[in-house]
C-alpha cells in the first residue's frame, strides 16, 4: 500500500537523524545527502559539493556544483528538523531564492568573499564565481523537507545579471513521487508548439502493424542546440552521458562545418539517435509533424548536439542553415531497462561505448547482488547475530524489498539488511577507484567516476569473470568500511572546519594506498571484514593521514582558489605523493607490520578464482538441466536447418537431450549456454 505524505516525511526523517548518526555528521548534511543521491542518480545534476554559509545580509548557500559546460548548480536548504510536515508557501520560496541569488550576486560582483575566511568552502566557491568567466546559467535548486503548497505557482526563468537562471523546487512530495517510480526518473517534457511555435516535421519508419512506433525527423540546428542549453545532459541517455568524455569540449570537425560550410552540415553528420516514452503528431496540409515528445532520450549523438551548443555559443555561429537527421524509437516504460541500452549500445559505433550496457541488467550487478543476499557477514562486536550488506544493483531495490512486507517482516529485513549496509553502483566505483589509484577521478564527481570504473571494471570481466569472486566481494565490503569509518573519523577530528570531507576522505584513503605500494604489501582487507570494523592499527594511520592531508589540500598553489576544484586534477595528487615520505616517518611501525604480502594476496585470489570456477560450473550445469529435453530437441533442428550451430555444437545438444541419462560436463555445459544465447537470438527462447 502506498505511503501517505505524513508516512514517507517520518519515515524520511528518521533516515535524515539516522544516516547524521552513521556519518558523524550534522541532520542539515545528511539531509542534503540524502536529496542530492537522488538527485545525481536521476541525472538531474552531475554531482554536488556541501558548502553551509549564511550571513545577517540575507545571504545563503548549502552546496554547489560545477560543471564542464559553464553550468554552475547552487544549492539551498529548507530544513529545521521539523517534527511534522508543514506547507511551503510561495512566500518561502521567494524568500529562500532571494538569499541564494544574493550570494550569487555578491559573488560576481567581487565583494563578498574578500570578507571570507580562505580555508572555508564558501570562500573558494564565493572566489571561483568571481573568477569564472565561462558561466553562462546558473541553476538554483530549492531542497525542502516540506510540502510544496498547491497554490504555489512556477518560479520563472529570468536572467541575473547576463546570466540565465532557472529556478528548481524539490520538497518530500516530489522526493517521493521520484522514489516511488521504482527507477524511473523524472521524464523530460517537451512541447514543440509551446518552445518553438510548431511541430517538428517528421516521416514514419514503421508499420501499422509493428511493436513500436519509430520516425525519421530532420531537426533544425536551432532546436537541438536550445534543448541542450535547457535541459543540458539530462537529454543524453544514461550511458551515453556518463561514457561520453568530451563533455564540454566541440568536435573540431563539427565546429569547422557549422562555421564554412553550415549548409553541408546535414550531408556530413551521422546525425542522431534517439528514444521517447511518449510522441504526439499532428497531421498538416500535406505532411506530418512531431509537436510532443515525452522523455527524449539521445542515446547516439551527444557529441553532435553539445556541439552545435558550444560552436553557437563560444563562436556566436548563426546556426541558420544547420540540419540534423534523427531517428527516434518509442519504446514504452516497460521496455526501457532493456531495449534503450540496446539501442544505445548497437547506436554507439563512431565514439564506441565500451561497456554501454554497464546498467543493472550487466553480469558483474547481478553477480555483487547474488553475493551481498547470500553471503553473511561476521557479528560486529558486542552484537549477536549476523548481517547482511545489501547491494543495490537497480536504484529502490532497498525500498522496493519491503514495500510488501508486514511490519514484524520489515523489522527482520532491517536486521538482517541494516540501512547504513546498503551501498550502490556509484558507491562501489568509488570505494574502489580510490584503492586501485584513481582517486582524481571520485573528485571530479560521481558521473564521470562510475565511468571510469565501468569501462575499467568491464574489460576486466570480458577478459576474466573469475576475477570477481567471494574475496572480491568481501574486499570491496572491507573498502567500504573503512570509506565509511574514515568519514566519520573526519568530522569528529578538532582541526577539521566543515569542508572539503569527501576530498579529504578520498586522498587520505589514497594515501594509505600509497604507502602500501611502497612497502609492497596491501591493507589487511579481511580482518576488517571479520571485525566489521577499521582495527586500531589502520584507524591510527587514516586519523594522520587524514590531517596531512587536510594541510596541504588546503593551501593549494597560488591562483587557486577553490580547494575542490584545484581536488580535481592530477597536480593535486602528484603533489601530496611527492610530500608522503613527511607522513611515512609519522606512521607507526606497527601499521606496516599489520600489512599483508601481495604474494599471500595472490595466493589468496587463485584459490578464490578456483571457487568461482567451480561455481560457475555448477551454476552453468543447473542452467542447462533447467532446458526441457524437447526444447534443446528444437534448438538442434532448427539451428540445423538455419545454419547457425556448429557441428561441434549439434554434437553437445545431443548429450543433453539425453538428461538425465547423461549429465553434460562443466565444459560442456559452457558450450550449451553459448547455443542459448545464438537460439535467444534466432526468437527460440
């Protein structure tokens, strides 16, 4: 049964005080926390930095974001811990704007944060703004732990000083609506008639008769580059943004057309693929046009679009004359989990999309999730029974595992799967790039670094699944801990002032890391998994390393003036590796004695990919037993009769076919799960 409003806000406050407990942090941070996860899991912003200042002047702000594009996301918060759920007015929203937009403001015009302390974030972010040339809109996000009136009426677009600024309001309701959906995020509605006074003209590329609907549509420069600029990567559909890594950067190419030969733009560009949930048409004298779509997706051509965007506004190029051919799919809701990626992978062959289909659905999910419902982890101390780490492959599985549950039953699920042991896909990437040095890439944000780590990650699986076992599984847990402990232990620490923890958190990690690839050993990943807890050796070093870090993140070379910024690129690492022989000497002896040889670590993995091997094999062989004997009957003929079975393969089918007579073998069994996925292919399954 679906929650009231009342219902959700309780529930969500008790996450809010619960997850501010887990993190050592205040209720204001894990409540912008929790809005902001959601927020980048929808793709609504890329990533988001805390940053709390508020002055007598009526200013304000909670956390920013920059991006590639000249896109600056600026944050505010509408949170008093509230014990009941109250109405947000117009006049609140008005108010809570008005102080954003004043340290907006106060910003560009150079004045406020020369009255900033330097070490602080809003210094840096107050600095950054002042400084940043390349802004070309801002857009602020309201986050409220209120209802959102009825009566309140939309917040227009409007420009501040030269500056486009949109005006976004995110209250429980909508919190809810967006967690309610069961992965689906917020469609994009788009009204061609309304944005751009008519229809886009288009031609039908499919029956009457066929599944889904599809269109060949010629879209004018203009258009896309507008959409772009309004609605900016949320238009680029999951993989597509998080893979393409020329964000911010025009193709040469495409910009040398627009501006000598716009007029062969249409002749020389691939043009664009794209999805829709919904279309409407309209019919005209003699053609028919396009004047909705809901939910356009680009799954091919995010490239090509941001293009036309940049050239148009870097260059002021006219895009009159400007033509671009798309081909867009309607696939329905239902189908989307599947068929996009699909679409998106076989799209993707100019820029490739090396793990375009690295969503849910990819084995190494499913495989971490199999793990993480059946593997148990070690009481930690003091307790008395056993939990789980919950592994949450597909956004609301946690959610959706007890939306029909009794009471009693939800009770047992938290004891068995405890909230602050759920993790995610961009938790993962992280807890991971961090160790296997690549911490530049969790600062640049949680897009680009589940990126990195798919790309990463998916070659290692095409080149050996065996990689990814139960050791695998615990090790990633034991990362997880100590990524978790670490952030914690930071907020506690006297020297830390209330910014920069996730920068602080990762390089510290990074350079434990560090410090063990010097002394040739590993962090001792499964005493943590056995204790569920940071032991006192490595909790010593983090709390030092954690404090140099913070030191020298924060004096950052002349020039720079926002520590999260100078975070992000690969200077800031270098410099705190060539600094660690001043930390080395501070460590105790005893955390490297506690260090594991690499050589008792490879030996570890190689019994742990022996058992995976063996569980493989097992799981392959009750795949095939699972297959009617008169169904690998069919395959076998048909696959015959089409040509697509190998002698060799016709010869296995035949050993199945006589299950259980005869039990096909491990290899065998491998074979036959190959002969599956051709008669997938073929319709026969």
């Amino acid at each position: 049964m679906e929650q009231t409003a009342s219902e959700f806000f309780h529930n969500f406050r008790q996450e809010v005080m619960a997850g501010a407990e887990a993190h050592g942090e205040f209720q204001l941070s894990a409540f912008m926390e929790a809005f902001s996860n959601e927020l980048i899991e929808t793709g609504f912003i890329e990533d988001f930095v805390l940053c709390h200042y508020r002055s007598q002047r009526g200013i304000r702000i909670d956390g920013y974001w920059f991006n590639d594009e000249g896109v600056l996301d600026l944050f505010i918060a509408d949170f008093e811990s509230r014990e009941e759920v109250q109405s947000l007015t117009q006049t609140d929203v008005t108010a809570a704007f008005k102080r954003v937009e004043n340290f907006f403001e106060a910003s560009l015009s150079k004045h406020l944060f020369v009255n900033l302390d330097e070490t602080t974030p809003e210094y840096g972010l107050s600095r950054e703004i002042s400084d940043h040339e390349d802004i070309f809109k801002v857009n602020f996000f309201l986050i409220s732990e209120r209802l959102l009136s009825d009566r309140m009426q939309s917040v227009e677009d409007r420009k501040i000083c030269n500056i486009e600024a949109t005006y976004h309001v995110w209250d429980v309701s909508r919190l809810q609506r967006q967690r309610s959906s069961r992965g689906q995020k917020e469609a994009l509605d788009i009204n061609f008639k309304e944005e751009f006074g008519n229809g886009m003209n288009c031609l039908p590329a499919y029956l009457g008769s066929s599944s889904y609907q599809s269109y060949l549509i010629v879209l004018p420069g203009e258009v896309l580059a507008t959409l772009y600029g309004k609605h900016g990567a949320r238009l680029l559909e999951q993989n597509v943004r998080s893979f393409l890594q020329a964000r911010g950067k025009v193709n040469k190419g495409i910009r040398t057309t627009i501006l000598t030969e716009p007029e062969m733009f249409f002749a020389y560009n691939n043009g664009i693929t794209a999805t829709a949930q919904e279309v409407e048409v309209e019919q005209y004298n003699s053609s028919l046009g396009i004047v909705r779509i809901k939910d356009l997706q680009i799954v091919n051509g995010g490239q090509t679009t941001a293009s036309l965007f940049h050239t148009k506004r870097r260059d002021k190029a006219s895009l009159d004359g400007v033509f671009v051919q798309m081909k867009l799919s309607v696939i329905s809701p239902e189908d989307s989990e599947i068929v996009v990626p699909r679409v998106s992978e076989f799209a993707n062959t100019q820029n490739r999309v090396n793990a375009a289909d690295f969503f849910s659905n990819h084995p190494f999910h499913v495989r971490m999730e199999e793990f993480s419902r059946r593997i148990w982890a070690p009481a930690q101390r003091g307790a008395q029974r056993e939990t789980k780490w919950f592994y949450e492959r597909a956004r609301g599985q946690y959610a959706d595992a007890q939306s029909k549950l009794t009471t009693g039953e939800q009770k047992r699920f938290k004891a068995e799967y405890p909230k602050p042991q759920m993790f995610t896909k961009t938790d993962i990437a992280k807890f991971e790039n961090i160790w296997d040095d690549h911490p530049k890439w969790v600062n640049l944000g949680a897009q680009k670094n589940f990126a990195q780590f798919a790309m990463r990650i998916g070659k290692t699986w095409t080149k050996s699944q065996l990689n990814f076992n139960e050791l695998y599984f615990k090790c990633v847990i034991a990362r997880a801990i100590i990524f978790r402990w670490a952030e914690k232990m930071v907020s506690s620490e006297p020297w830390y002032n209330g910014g920069y923890r996730a920068n602080i958190v990762t390089y510290t990690i990074a350079v434990i890391n560090e410090l063990c690839h010097r002394a040739d050993k590993i962090v001792d990943y499964l005493r943590c998994w056995e204790k569920q807890e940071v032991y006192p050796e490595l909790a010593d070093a983090l709390r030092k390393a954690a404090k140099f870090v913070n030191e020298d993140i924060t004096h950052p070379p002349e020039g720079i003036s926002n520590i999260s910024e100078w975070c992000k690129k690969d200077s800031c690492w270098e410099r705190i590796k060539n600094k660690i022989d001043q930390l080395e000497s501070d460590i105790s002896l005893r955390f490297f004695e506690t260090l594991v040889e690499t050589d008792i670590q490879k030996d570890e993995q190689k019994q742990a990919k022996k058992a995976q091997q063996i569980d493989d094999g097992i799981d392959a062989q009750k795949r095939v037993l699972a297959v009617p004997n008169q169904k690998w009957s069919q395959i076998r003929h048909i696959g015959i009769e089409k040509q697509f079975l190998t002698e060799k393969e016709a010869g296995i089918i035949r050993v199945a076919e006589q299950i259980p007579n005869k039990i096909p073998t491990v290899k065998q069994c491998g074979v036959l799960l190959g002969v599956l996925e051709k008669a997938q292919a073929e319709g026969l399954m």
